[in-house]
C-alpha cells in the first residue's frame, strides 16, 4: 500500500530540487496547481500517465515515488522489519541499562531535549546547518536522548536522510515513536547498533555526525573511530563532538575524586587526536566550543562525578575529519 503522506512529501521534495514551484510544476504537466498541491499534502496520488511524466522529469523511477525504500537493507544487508527499527543488538535492554531507560520513558526526556533544541543556539544551529547541507546520507551514531546533532540537522532540513542510531533499544524505540507523530518523515531511518562494530557495508555513509557519542562510547574509542573511518565513502566526513578533561582541572580535584576518577574512566582525560590520526583520516579541523559540567549532564561520567561531590569542567570541541578521495 502506498503511503500518500510520504509519496507527497518525496514529491515536495523532489520539485523543489528540481527549483520549481507548484505552478511551474502544473504547467509542465497541464494540471492545476491544486492538484500539485492535493499530491504533496498526501491528499491524492496523480494516475499512471502523470506519475510517468513524473518519472522523466525527476529521472527517477515510478516505484521511488510511491514506495518507502528500505534504506538500512541496502546498507547493512539486514531487512528492517515490521518495527521499522534495524537491530544489531538485542531488542530487550540490558540489565544495567534498564533502569536509566525507564527513566527517559517516564521523564518524557526525547520531548524534552526535541523541544530544547527549538530555541535559538548560534553553535548546535550552525554545526547543524553544515551537516544538513550534504545531499547524502547522514548517520547520526550514539544519539542518546539529546539526539546530537540530529535535532539541529532536521531543524535546519526536514527533509534530510538521517539514520538515527544508538547502543540503547529504548533510545532508538523513544525516537522513532516521537518522531514519528511530529514529522512522519519517510527519509528518518532508525537503527540499534554498537558503533565500535558498525553494521554498513565500507564506502555506505556520505557523513557521519556524532554530537557526543564516542565520547560516552562503552567501547573502545579507537576502534569506533575506525570503524568511523572504514563505512564513510572517499571525501565524506565525520563531524564529532566530545570533550575532555584536562590536567590542570584534575589536579585541583580532592585526591580521592583523582584517584577514583582515573581508575574508573581514564578515558574522559583523552583527547583523541591521535587515535583520529590512526583511524586513517589525514585532514583534521578542530573548533574549540567552549566548556560543559557534569552538572548539567545526564551521562554516566556525570553520575560518576555527583558520586564523588564534584563538578567536572570539559572542554568542548568539535572536529571535522575528512576520508580523503
């Protein structure tokens, strides 16, 4: 069955690439504007013999317009299924994990941080500018609650292609349902995968955006950013935000927070440039953005630092790492 909303909203899409208006459109075709507008509300699908000069137009086939594409199948090999949700890891959340997942269900958290990146945020708007304007395939990886960059891309193109991906189930199934009824949009996909063992075929992903999930990787970060590396094709990129702490910070923390700290997430004193450089990317661009506290995060690292009586400073910064061609 052909869904109409979708069929109107690729019509929409596919017009204004091709820089007409729905009456440049309705000449072409001897139609009336209305009916343009009729197909792209998801009011009326046009008959054979439109759909066909549809197709000449657009050059792009008659069954791309009326059908959903299982993009995660042609990318990973895996059908979706009827969730419409890809699953790499088991569909249950783990036993340590089910707690924390409660509480973004009962917090009502993806509404939350969806509606919190509506306001006006010069950095996260421009950042998502700058990925939402690749004509490509976004993936989003470690969304987690706050979504990344994700909300910042469809807030700056709706109509962009994003995979919406995290480790957590429950993340994954909170944002396809929210979505879902606030944007119905047939260019979101949505998979639960470990990105330091990523399910895409090498040379799938035109960029990869990642607002702070390596940083908060359960793995080893080294290997997710070759991971990175490997499925982005030849000049795609990888647009990542993380942060660290630096020595200075940590030497003026009581000596059990130093001490427990380093024992327990040595990691969050890493910078990663290095491991950047050995995943394979040559062409490295670092923004300093400023500065977080575990304060006002909801992280493990967070957690960890309100168990100590401490409030950690990071600092932020985003990276722009090229696969050169």
């Amino acid at each position: 069955m052909v869904n109409k909303i979708h069929f109107g909203k690729r019509m929409s899409v596919l017009r204004r690439k091709a820089g007409l208006s729905q009456t440049d459109l309705a000449e072409k075709l001897g139609v009336t504007s209305q009916a343009v507008s009729k197909w792209e509300c998801g009011n009326a699908v046009p008959d054979i013999d439109i759909l066909l000069e549809l197709s000449h137009l657009y050059k792009v086939t008659i069954n791309e317009m009326l059908e959903d594409v299982d993009l995660l199948c042609e990318l990973t090999g895996k059908e979706t299924g009827r969730s419409g949700i890809a699953y790499f890891v088991p569909e249950q959340e783990r036993d340590y994990n089910i707690e924390w997942a409660n509480e973004i269900q009962s917090g009502k958290w993806i509404k939350r941080n969806w509606e919190y990146s509506k306001a006006d945020n010069a950095y996260m708007d421009g950042v998502g500018k700058q990925i939402a304007s690749c004509d490509g395939i976004i993936l989003e990886i470690g969304a987690g609650p706050g979504g990344g960059y994700m909300p910042y891309i469809l807030k700056a193109n709706p109509d962009a292609t994003v995979i919406i991906s995290d480790l957590s189930p429950t993340v994954v199934r909170e944002w396809k349902s929210f979505l879902d009824k606030s944007l119905d949009s047939p260019n979101i996909y949505y998979a639960a995968f470990d990105f330091c063992n990523m399910p895409f075929k090498d040379n799938s992903i035109d960029i990869i955006s990642d607002g702070g999930g390596i940083g908060n990787c359960e793995g080893i970060k080294a290997k997710a950013l070759k991971e990175a590396f490997r499925v982005l094709k030849p000049g795609g990129k990888l647009i990542t935000s993380t942060g660290f702490v630096n020595k200075e910070t940590l030497a003026a923390l009581p000596e059990e927070a130093q001490r427990v700290l380093t024992q327990k997430r040595p990691d969050v004193f890493e910078d990663l440039y290095e491991d950047t450089v050995l995943a394979g990317f040559s062409k490295i661009d670092s923004v300093i953005s400023g500065c977080w506290y575990t304060d006002d995060d909801e992280s493990t690292i967070a957690d960890l630092a309100r168990s100590l009586g401490v409030n950690l400073k990071f600092t932020s910064y985003t990276r722009y790492c090229t696969k050169e061609q």
